[in-house]
C-alpha cells in the first residue's frame, strides 16, 4: 500500500511512485468497447460501450453498462444506460452466480407525469394514451382524467394493449354516474383495473329511512333525509297515539302512531318515548270497583247480575248435605245449577208440579230467614217451609250451586241474582 503519511522532509523513492501508480490503475474503471457480447459474463468493474449484447433489457439497443463487483460471483450490480431518445436506464443484480430480472429506473422527467392521460372514447369505454405503458402487467398505476362520466360496467384500452374491466374494491362494476369526469388512480390485477382511494362500503339505506336534517353518503354521492323526526309536539317526550283501525281485543289496546324517528326522549324516563292517547271515559267512576284496568283503579260500586234459567234435578238424595235448623236435613232431592258465573245472592227454585214449591237461598236480603240457615224450602200442599244451610261450602260458588228440594225429576225455574 502506498505511503500515506508524508512530511514536509520526506524523499519519494521510485518505489513509491510505483505503489501509487498500481493503486490508481487498480481503481480506474476504464470504459471499453464491446459490439455484441452476452452481458452475463461482464462481472468485472468498468464502464463498458455495448451495441446489441444478448441478455440484454431489451433488444436492439446501444449504450453504456456500468459494472460494480463487491464479491467475485455473489455481489454483483449492473446498470445500463441506453443511448435513446429519451434516454432509458436498466439495472439488475447477480447473487450468488444467478442474476436476477431487469428493472427499469424511472427518469425524474417521467416521474413528474408518470403513467397520466386523459381519456376519449366513450362513457362504457374509454380510451388513453399514456406514454409510459408498454405492456399490461400486474400492478400497473395510472392515472386518468375521464372525459365524460361513466356508463354501465365501463372498461378503460390504455394504448390499445386491450380494454380491461374497471371495478371497485369489492370487485363491483361502479354504476352509472358513479365515475365523474374528474382524476382517478387505477391499478392493474388481473383482467381488471382496480379504482383506489375507494374508502368503506355504502349500506342500503334510502332517503326515507334517514331522519330529516341528516346525510347519508351513498355511490351517488350525499343523500339528504326526508323521515320526519317526531315527538314533543305536545309535551315534551310524548307522542300523541290514536286507536288503530283493528280495535280492541280481549287484554289489549290497539293504539297507533305517525311513522317517523322517535328521538326526543325522556317521556317515561331515560331511553323511552312516551305515547299517549285522550278518552274522556276512561276514568275511575267507568271502571268497576276493584278493577286495576292499565293502571287505573276502579271506583264504580260493583252491582248485581241476574241470571235466569231451567234445570231438571234427578232422584239424588239429599244425603244430609243441607243441615236443618229444626235438626235432621232439609229436602229429599238435590237440584244441581252449573254456568252462571256470578258469585251467588240470592237464588230462587220454582216449580208447579209433584208437590210444588219452591226453594229459596237469601242469606242477607229476607228479613225473616234465621241467621246461619239461608236456605228456605217450602212444600206448596203442605205450606211446610225449612230452614237449612249448606254442609260443604263447595256446594255454592260462582260455578256450582247445590239445593234441596222436595219434588225429583222435576224442571225448575231458576233465578240467580249475584256479582
């Protein structure tokens, strides 16, 4: 290595100018010139002039290659500069005794408009030129300036290498209108040119189902809401409800309101819309005593039912279900009465034939009837009456009564007055 630590007194010796000499020629990459060649087997530093060498970037070109070897056969980088015009440049890599593809270098002139057109042709099929491409590979970005807005399912032919679908994201065609006439980014994949800079997908909602005042951004661009935001016309967080045209059934209100977003809370606390509707008879005096109808408890005084009616009692006995007061049991036969429905008062049995008579239950209402002995039965031809009283309280309730009588397979009339 040549001497590097000279001073003001030191004397060169022949010796070490040739030092220096072998490590100037040992560093300076000399251009040469080569008409032909296969580029594979320059691996050694220099700038070479090369015409037409195989394994070339492209065919039937001129110009300069420049070799930089780090590492015998595993680093090796070659750059081509063509002599075109425009110029063009190329480099590539070997690693390892395998070189790998050429790729072109773009020129800062180009990177300014690179792979930019505007379109002609039509709105389904549009048409442009763009200098840069010359094949259809995968990943290939342009940018265009469509002319006209779009058609239904439009294809771009960029310098009629063949036209190619243009789709959104979601591998959509975009609709009619959907492409303005402005600048869009496009990348080849496949068969198709994807649109870029999409953002998220749309959902489905209309104009309607968008409450008025708010927007909604479809492929159309921003829709305007037409439903009417409801509630607090009144009162606030209340809505006035109306009966609905099905009617009421057994338990239930049919009530109705205007269709519309219901957003003003706060009528029945926090998260709820209150609804409403006015009866001028819905109040406590229409709802029978005891009566909790929606909330609205009842103060009408409970009145009485009357239920009238035919039965035929059989040859039953008694058999001292109706204790007598003057002791033993009162009657020979039971008379049977189901489906009135009404807590029972005061029941009355009549009937002409046999031995007649009738039999009555008043435990509140006849002032002659001896207390705790309601039940009163008189034989007609014998004007004899008893006073009796039920043995088993499930003898007389709203859905069975039980009484005696002295006549069998006898048709009664009936008459029950209750609640």
């Amino acid at each position: 290595m040549a001497k590097t630590d000279w001073g003001m007194n030191d004397i060169v010796q022949p010796s070490d100018l040739n030092q220096l000499g072998q490590e100037i020629n040992e560093n300076t990459i000399k251009t040469q010139s080569t008409s032909g060649g296969n580029l594979d087997t320059f691996k050694n530093n220099g700038t070479f002039y090369v015409n037409n060498p195989a394994n070339g970037p492209i065919a039937n070109f001129y110009g300069y290659l420049q070799v930089i070897n780090i590492g015998a056969d595993s680093h090796v980088m070659q750059l081509v500069h063509s002599l075109s015009n425009p110029p063009r440049m190329w480099m590539r890599r070997c690693t390892v005794g395998t070189w790998w593809p050429w790729e072109e270098v773009a020129r800062m002139s180009t990177m300014q408009n690179l792979g930019y057109g505007v379109t002609a042709g039509t709105s389904i099929a549009y048409l442009a030129t763009i200098a840069s491409v010359t094949a259809l590979i995968d990943g290939l970005r342009i940018t265009v300036k469509l002319h006209v807005t779009n058609g239904a399912n439009p294809t771009i032919n960029v310098n009629g290498l063949g036209a190619r679908a243009i789709i959104k994201p979601n591998g959509s065609a975009p609709s009619a209108g959907y492409l303005k006439a402005t600048v869009y980014t496009l990348v080849l994949s496949g068969t198709n040119f994807i649109l870029q800079g999409e953002g998220g997908e749309y959902g489905t909602a209309v104009a309607a189902e968008v409450v008025a005042g708010k927007t909604i951004g479809t492929e159309t661009g921003l829709v305007a809401g037409t439903m009417p935001l409801r509630g607090g016309e009144e009162y606030a967080g209340w809505v006035r409800a109306e009966m609905g045209p099905t009617g009421p059934t057994t338990g239930r209100l049919h009530l109705r309101s205007p269709l519309g977003a219901y957003l003003n809370g706060g009528g029945n606390g926090a998260g709820y819309m209150g609804i409403f509707a006015d009866d001028p008879d819905f109040i406590a005096a229409n709802v029978r005593q005891g009566v909790d109808m929606f909330g609205l408890l009842g103060a009408m005084p409970v009145g009485y039912t009357i239920v009238a009616g035919t039965v035929t009692n059989g040859s039953i006995s008694t058999s001292n279900r109706f204790p007598s007061y003057e002791g033993g049991s009162d009657g020979g036969y039971i008379v049977e009465i189901t489906g009135h429905n009404v807590t029972p008062r005061i029941v009355l049995l009549m009937n002409n034939a046999f031995y007649g008579g009738y039999t009555l239950y008043c435990e509140e209402l006849s002032p002659d009837t001896i207390v705790g002995y309601p039940i009163r039965s008189r034989q007609t031809n014998t004007t004899r009456t008893d006073f009796s009283r039920h043995a088993n309280p499930s003898d007389f309730t709203s859905s069975y009564i039980c009484l005696p009588s002295w006549s069998p397979d006898t048709t009664f009339k009936y008459i029950i007055i209750g609640q």
